[in-house]
C-alpha cells in the first residue's frame, strides 16, 4: 500500500467522512483516494477558512471530518482556528502537506512556511510532522483519538520524507 | 427600510422543525439571540465570513434537517467564494439570509461595497444560487421564508435593513454555545451532567 492509502484508511477506521480542501500538488493522491472512495464526502472549498468552517459545522451535525490543504493555506486559517476551533473546542483534523522545507523553489512558500509552527504553537494546539510509512499510521490514529477525545483540533503535517514532496524539475 | 430584529424575529416565529440556525459575528447573532434563545441556534464569537460554510457543513452532517445561515453583508463579501461551493453542492436543506445595512456597523459604520455598488442577489446568482432574491418587505421575506424549499436547491434571501444596532449582545461563552448546539442537534455527548 502507499502512503497515502495508508493514511486514507487511517481516516476511515477514525469515522472521518467529511473531507474539505483546496488541492495541493502533493496531496493528489490523497485527494483522488477520497474521490475513487464512496465512503468520502469530499468537498473543494475556495479558501481553507472556508474548509475549517465547513469541517466546524459538520462535527457539530455528527459527521467528522477534515481539511486538506498546503502550507500556504494554513497561512489563510489562524483566525478559523482561534476564534472558531479552538474555543468553541472542536476537533477539527487539519492535514497540511508541508511545502517550504527540503528543496523548496519558491521562497514564497519558504516564508509562510516558517510561520506555520510557530502558530500551532502559540495557539497551543497539537501537531504531528508525519516522516515515514511506519509510524504514520500509528501517530496519526492516536492524534486523531485524542483530538475527538479531548475536544481540540489537531494538525498533522505530511513531510517531504512521507510524500516525496514538491521538486522543480530541470533545476538550472 | 426593514430591519434586522424584527426579521429575525418573524424568521424565528417560524422555524417550527427545529431547523438549526448559524448566525454571523456581530449583530447577526446579537439579534437572534434578542430573539428567544433556541436550542439549534448557533451563535459566531468570532471567524468572520464563516456563518455560511458552518451552516454547509450542518446541512451536509444532518441532510433532513433545515439549516438557515444568518449573516451581515460585511461578513459575506469577505468570504463570497463560499457561495459558489454551495452553489456546486446544492443543500436542498440549506438557506441563506443577509441582512445588508450596507455597512460594517459594529466597528463604526463603514460603508460596505453593498452601500451604493454591489448586490448581494446578483452576485448570489452569478455564483449560481438560482434561488437568490430581494426581499421587498415584511410580508414579502415571510412569504420567502415559507416558499424556501420550493426551488429544490439552496436559496438566498437578502434584505435591505435600517441603521439600528442589536437589541442585547449574547453570553460570550463559546464552549457553551458549542455544547447546547450539538445537544440541540442531538450530537451532544450527554450523560448526567446534562440533567
Ligand atoms: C477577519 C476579521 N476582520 C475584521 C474583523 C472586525 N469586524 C468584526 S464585525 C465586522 C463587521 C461585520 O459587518 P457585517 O457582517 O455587515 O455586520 P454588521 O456589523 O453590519 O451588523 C468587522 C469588520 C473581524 N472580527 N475579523
């Protein structure tokens, strides 16, 4: 199996249904998974504050769910994330493909990058950076427990090492 | 001109189902708290722009429950994107209300785009929500609210609305807010200390 059918069938044995995202280069296959899977509700929202409300709303209606997103798009939700998941004490799942590290090309992404921990940790909300095939599975079942068990969102950052990240082809 | 609390409470007289209600930062939710506190109501502390995606993501969880998203003009331009999502996904259970005074009133009374530019329906329709109209008056938007499911997708209803601020401001206690909402959606945990 790969990592992301990994990964998606660690959502599934969580009851995670719902998944909201703007795409990603690097999280295609994760998001053609949710798409080939009846069992998925996906749903591509414009901006990522947009995909939190949507995942807010829906686990106070019963259906869990998640947003998938990259690096930069965390950088649209740290006020979703402080004025609506983290007081109201909603265990959204954030899944954030890492850009910006490990031979990023674009300083943009290097630059939003770096805001990225240092906000979960000023918000002191839980992340897990996801680096290999053989512990993925385990951290992310356990992150995803705890987040539903203790009320509290969670990040769960997918790592170059995990997703072979972005490269620039015919580098000069 | 209408105005919001009085619309707020002639939707809330109603809402006999109890239809879930998200209602956006500010005003918005000061006013429907004004207007009776129901158990399906939801009430934004904060995340500006967000009523209508929360409100999408209740209609999607509970699909035969009513879900109505009540959200300032302010509020809404900041995050029109969401509009056409909704329009794609086409809720038949989901309605959206703005309430447009044409300005930010609670920060100080800025003029909105809406104040003298753009308009909220068209831009709803152009989004692709076929079901977005003009409210003309009282008796129009309750003609409105009761026809809301006859176009068999999401609907939009907008209203022109006096300068009047809320009437009262709600409890500022978001975990509770949270946790009377998913008990009045049936979610809630439950157990003794809900006695
Ligand atoms: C992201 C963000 N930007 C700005 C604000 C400040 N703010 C709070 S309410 C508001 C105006 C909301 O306008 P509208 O939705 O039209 O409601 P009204 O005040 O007119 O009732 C603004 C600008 C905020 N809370 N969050």
């Amino acid at each position: 199996m790969t990592w992301s059918d990994v990964f998606l069938n660690t959502l599934k044995e969580n009851g995670v249904r719902l998944v909201t995202y703007v795409p990603d280069n690097v999280l295609t296959p994760l998001l053609d998974g949710v798409a080939a899977d009846n069992y998925f509700m996906p749903v591509c929202a414009t901006r990522e504050d947009e995909a939190v409300g949507m995942a807010a709303g829906a686990w106070m209606g019963g259906l869990r769910g998640c947003v998938m997103m990259q690096t930069s798009g965390f950088g649209t939700i740290p006020n979703a994330i402080a004025s609506l998941l983290v007081p109201y004490q909603i265990p959204a799942i954030l899944i954030v493909s890492e850009r910006g590290a490990l031979g990023e090309f674009n300083s943009g992404q290097v630059m939003v990058a770096r805001t990225m921990r240092p906000v979960l940790d000023a918000l002191a909300m839980a992340h897990h950076t996801l680096t290999d095939e053989k512990t993925m599975p385990f951290i992310a079942d356990r992150a995803i427990k705890q987040a539903v068990a203790t009320q509290s969102p969670v990040a769960l950052i997918l790592s170059p090492l995990l997703t072979g990240g972005k490269v620039l082809k015919n580098a000069p | 001109m209408m105005n919001r609390g009085d619309l707020t409470k002639r939707l809330v007289a109603k809402l006999t189902h109890d239809e879930a209600v998200v209602a956006g930062i500010g005003n918005t939710n000061f006013d429907l708290y004004v207007a009776g506190h129901r158990p399906q109501n939801f009430y934004m502390l904060g995340s500006m722009g967000l009523a209508c995606p929360i409100a999408l993501g209740v209609a999607l969880a509970q699909p035969e429950r009513g879900v109505i998203a009540l959200e300032g003009d302010g509020s809404i331009l900041m995050n029109l994107g969401c509009l056409g999502t909704i329009a794609q996904i086409k809720p038949r259970n989901l309605t959206i209300i703005i309430m447009d005074n044409g300005t930010y009133q609670i920060t100080g009374n800025q003029p909105t785009a809406t104040k003298e530019t753009s308009d909220i329906v068209k831009i709803a329709q152009g989004a692709g929500i076929g079901g977005s109209v003009w409210a003309r008056d009282e008796k129009h938007f309750d003609e409105l609210i009761a026809r809301r499911f006859e176009y068999g997708g999401p609907s939009l209803i907008a209203a022109k609305i006096d300068d009047k601020p809320a009437a009262g401001q709600t409890v500022r206690d978001p975990a509770l807010i949270r946790s009377r909402f998913m008990r009045g959606l049936g979610t809630g945990r439950g157990g003794a200390l809900d006695a």
